[in-house]
C-alpha cells in the first residue's frame, strides 16, 4: 500500500512539470555540473490498524530535494522550492491506483552548501487510510 502512495507523489511530482531533472530513488543519476536537478524520496511511516474491521491509517513524508549551483544565490532554489510547495497545498490529495493521500502540511527547511550544491529540502507531510 504504501508503494501506491510512493508512485502517488512520484507521478504528482512528474505532473507538476518543474523543468528539473529528476534523481529516482535507485536509479541511476549522474549529476551534470551547474544543472540544477531534484532528488524524490518517500519516508513512510509505520501502517496501523484504524479499526478492528476494515481500514488501516498510515502517514509519512515525502521530500524534493533540490540542489543547485553553489555560489549562484538562493532566490532561484527558493522560488523553485515555492512552486513545488503551491502544488501541494494542504487537504489537496494525490492518488495512484485507487490509494490516496492527504496532504497535512508543507515546509521547506534552511539551504544548506553540501560540496558543490546549495541544497534545499521540502517536505510534504500526509495522512492515507488504506482499506483492508
């Protein structure tokens, strides 16, 4: 269930048409110097049970990690950063296969220059109940 939800932002990230490349998790992926690019990955949380019934609850985050240029400013990140952010407003959903996920709330943490990226990472925290 939760691989639905994977491909759910994935796909949704993939709509959003940024104009970056993008870094899949387990794929290859060479970086080209100076081109910006996202990096995607999913941090489930564990799935419980909701009821004793029929419906499992499961929440988590999904991250774009975008890196850019080092020593090249930060307005171009953070902007990027912005519009992925008004793509995923909060109580919005994104579905694949049947599997939905509601968006809880966004965030984008402090850029960061890790060798030779200015790095941001927004978060997309959800909520997803999942029947059994």
């Amino acid at each position: 269930m939760s691989l639905k939800i994977d491909q759910a932002f994935v796909q949704s990230f993939v709509d959003g048409a940024f104009g970056l490349p993008v870094d899949y998790e387990n794929m290859p992926y060479t970086p080209v110097s100076g081109t910006a690019f996202a990096e995607l990955i999913h941090l489930p949380n564990p799935i419980d049970s909701l009821t004793l019934a029929d419906m499992n609850e499961t929440s988590g985050l999904f991250r774009i990690i975008l890196r850019y240029p080092a020593d090249g400013g930060a307005i171009a990140a953070k902007t990027k950063a912005e519009q992925i952010m008004a793509h995923y407003p909060i109580g919005s959903s994104v579905a694949y296969s049947g599997q939905s996920a509601t968006i809880r709330s966004v965030d984008r943490q402090a850029g960061i220059v890790e060798d030779a990226w200015y790095t941001l990472v927004v978060s997309i925290r959800y909520i997803s109940f999942i029947t059994r």
